[in-house]
C-alpha cells in the first residue's frame, strides 16, 4: 500500500438539530453526509466529475452533540486501476477529539456505458492535488 498523503481539505460542519437522534447525539448514518460534504468540495474544488462511491466503512469513537462544530478531514490513501480510496478523521474543532475515522472507496466511472474506467494520468494527477 502506498504511503498516506497529507489532508487534502479539512471542512467544517456544524451539528444541526435535525442531525441529532432522540439520545441527543448525531446519528450514526448522518456521518456519512459529512463525509459526503467533504468529499464534493474537494472534488469542485479539484474538477473532478464521473466517480460514485463503491464502498464506506466507519467507526465511532465518541458522542458529538448538537451545537457541535466538526471538521472533517479527507486524505487519498491509495490508488487502484479504476479506484482510489480516502481516509477521513471528523474531529470536534472545540476539544480536538476525534469522533469518527472513515475510508471509502470510489470508482472513476463512465454513466453512458455503466463501467468503470480506469483512471488517466490526469485523474491521478488531481487526486493528489492540494486544495
């Protein structure tokens, strides 16, 4: 596996209300939106279009609560033919606890002709660029 780069971006997200479950604290799934946030800013910001997600894998590692500000934090930690995966840390700003680490995996894909298709030079090269 290659080594893992640098944060890519860092976004930051305040918890709202409707974010929250009747315990008070965000629900599990609605990390996947921050993730989600996360990942279509960077990509505006790289250019980049034509990729869905294959795959996401999460773990919880504290409580965040409404009010909450949290940063969540994108890295590329690796390259395939046609994939790529990222590694994500959400962090609460106020405290600097980690709340969830994450990775996903996406695939550069073609939408006309339903496939993936393997990842060019440029593609790679934009993967790995600094916002």
């Amino acid at each position: 596996m290659a080594e893992v780069s640098h944060w890519l971006i860092r976004l930051r997200q305040q918890v709202r209300f409707r974010d929250c479950d009747p315990m008070g604290h965000v629900n599990n799934a609605v990390y996947l939106t921050y993730l989600e946030n996360a990942r279509f800013a960077l990509w505006k910001a790289q250019g980049m279009q034509g990729v869905i997600l294959a795959r996401a894998e999460v773990d919880y590692r504290a409580q965040a609560r409404y009010g909450d500000e949290l940063e969540t934090r994108i890295r590329l930690e690796g390259l395939g033919r046609s994939s790529f995966r990222y590694e994500y840390e959400v962090v609460d700003v106020a405290t600097d606890r980690i709340v969830i680490t994450a990775r996903t995996v996406q695939v550069h894909f073609d939408y006309e002709k339903q496939e993936p298709v393997e990842l060019s030079d440029a593609v790679r090269e934009k993967l790995h660029r600094l916002v």
